[in-house]
C-alpha cells in the first residue's frame, strides 16, 4: 500500500500539499477482547477509560482490565450509540466530571447523561429528523464549549449544540452527510481550529462544520470509500508518548467482518511512519487505514500512516490513552 497520498484537494484550505514518504507503515493491532464494541472514549480523572460495547458501559484500566460500569445503562446492541465525555478540566458551564453522554434512540430520542457513580438520566432531546450518528465536545471553545450532535438525513446532516442544562440550538441543518467518530478541532489546525471536523464514509472526504454553520471540505482521504468501508474515527494527535484505541466490532456478513476486539497502535509506530502531533488521525470503517491530516494557515497534508487486520470494523471514536 502506498504510503504517500498526493494532490487531494481542499475546499478553502488553499490546496493539499504532500509531504516526504513515510518510512514505514504503522499496524493496528488486537489490545483487548471483548463483546460488540462501538465506541472508547475519555480518560476519566482516574486515568480509566469508558469504553460502549453490546449496549453496555465498561471501564478499561491503563493496565487493559475490563470491568463493568453503570448498570442501569442499556442500549440496543445493534445501534452505534455513540458516546462523549467531557476533557478534564473541560471549560465553561460544567457538564459533570466524569460525566459520560451517550446517544438515545429510545426516551429521549437524542441524549442521555451517565454520572461518575452509573446513574442514568435523560439529558437532551434532539427533534432534527433522520439517524442520529455523531456526538462530540467543544474543549476548544468556538462552540462555547457545548456538546455537539449530528443527525444525517439524506445527503444531509444537522449539526445541534447542547449545553450542560439540556438546551439545545441548531448550527445547520444543510451540512455535508457526515458520520462516526467525529471530534473538535484544537486550534492549532490551520483556518479549520475550532471546527467540527467529521468523516463521510461514503464519499471518503473529511469535512468541517463551523460555528456559523458552514461546511468546508477539509481533504480527500484517498482511502477504500463506501458504506462500511470509509472514513469513520477520529483523533487529534498529542505530543509525547500515547496509545491510540480503536473500537473494532464483530459484524458477521460484512466484507469486514470485524475481531471484537479494541485496536492498539503506539505513539512511536505513528511517529515513525510521519504522523505528528496536532495531526488529526482518521481510520476507516474497513481495514482501519489510517492517514494523517496536518493543516496549517496555507493548506492541508495527508500521509497514509497506519493500517489495521484486514477483517477490522472499527466503529466510533479514537481514543488516546498516556
């Protein structure tokens, strides 16, 4: 597999430059098995992370021990019920320490609030039509440091902003069809900081969505595209030392079939293959390849950096985890 993608093209980031080959390709491999994953996201305070797997909430210790978490949470086990947690130290109106967000496809239709200690309320409805499919936190500020939701319908999607009291104030209704892992970005990333910045798998673009309500084409993946195969989880890179984890479920029948597994890659194997931090990292639904996306004030770069089991179905976010 090539490990250079040249000539993608930006909407308004003044065009995609390429960056020198990368010397080696990094590779996703199993961390911990368990039963449906869909999402991993956090840390929490205690360094654990929340991981969303067979409808349920489990806690994943920086040592891989799985144990169960908020009892009275359930979800459809066939539904990508996304979840958010707030960064430590997240600014603006609190939205709880330690406070998981998950999508509700039942009572409310939109989001429900897990505490610190499991208990489950329902926390925001979403009345924008169409397949709820995205969740993520403002920690940059442009949104005011609210709770960002994305319904797709069509070729289109709503993007709804919702602070820490429920309320909820539509940003557009006409955004690009986006889905997945979606996530904010910092505001070193070139004219897109601050923006959402959200995966189509089935046109293989990655796209920002502004506080305005604007959608812009960051770049082209130049990846496999396609439904269950395109882009669909995201991070941003830090510096230092880090583990990046990738949800993979098991979906029988599927050209990807998927492990039931959490995928691992290293901070060294993606440095090594040229991904640097402030980088926004984006696997696909199928494979889990990999690029980098650097943009800066005069345009973006992409770098295929990593790929994953052939057979892997990751789902949801990229977390990081020092």
């Amino acid at each position: 597999f090539a490990v250079l993608v040249v000539g993608i093209v930006s909407v308004g980031c003044g065009g995609a430059a390429a960056r020198p080959p990368a010397p080696a390709l990094a590779h996703w491999t199993a961390y911990v098995q368990l039963a449906g994953p869909i999402d991993v996201v956090g840390p929490r305070r205690d360094g654990t992370m929340v991981v969303a797997a067979n409808g349920r909430l489990w806690l994943l210790s920086r040592a891989g021990a799985i144990k169960a978490f908020a009892p009275a949470y359930h979800s459809n086990p066939g539904l990508e019920a996304y979840v958010a947690l707030p960064a430590v130290g997240h600014h603006g109106c609190s939205f709880g320490a330690d406070t998981v967000y998950a999508i509700s496809f039942g009572k409310p239709r939109g989001v429900v609030a897990v505490g610190a200690n499991g208990g489950v309320r329902p926390f925001a409805t979403i009345a924008a039509p169409g397949l709820i499919d995205g969740i993520a936190f403002d920690d940059t500020g442009r949104f005011g440091y609210r709770l960002l939701v994305v319904t797709t319908r069509g070729k289109r999607a709503t993007v709804d902003a919702v602070d820490c009291r429920g309320g909820v104030t539509a940003i557009t209704n006409t955004a690009h069809r986006v889905e997945g892992g979606m996530v904010v970005a910092p505001a070193t990333f070139g004219r897109f900081a601050g923006d959402l910045i959200a995966p189509d798998e089935l046109g293989g673009g990655v796209w920002a969505v502004t506080p305005g309500g604007r959608d812009l084409l960051v770049a082209g993946s130049n990846l496999p595209h396609g439904p269950d195969t395109g882009v669909e989880s995201e991070a941003f890179l830090p510096r230092g030392r880090y583990d990046a984890l990738l949800a993979d479920r098991l979906t029988p029948g599927n050209p990807h079939p998927g492990d039931n597994v959490l995928l691992r890659v290293t901070s060294a194997a993606l440095s090594a293959a040229g991904a640097r931090a402030g980088d926004l990292l984006v696997a696909t639904e199928g494979g889990a390849k990999t690029n980098a996306i650097a943009c800066a004030a005069t345009g973006c770069s992409v770098r295929h950096v990593a790929d994953g089991p052939p057979i892997a179905h990751p789902e949801g976010h990229i977390a990081i985890v020092r």
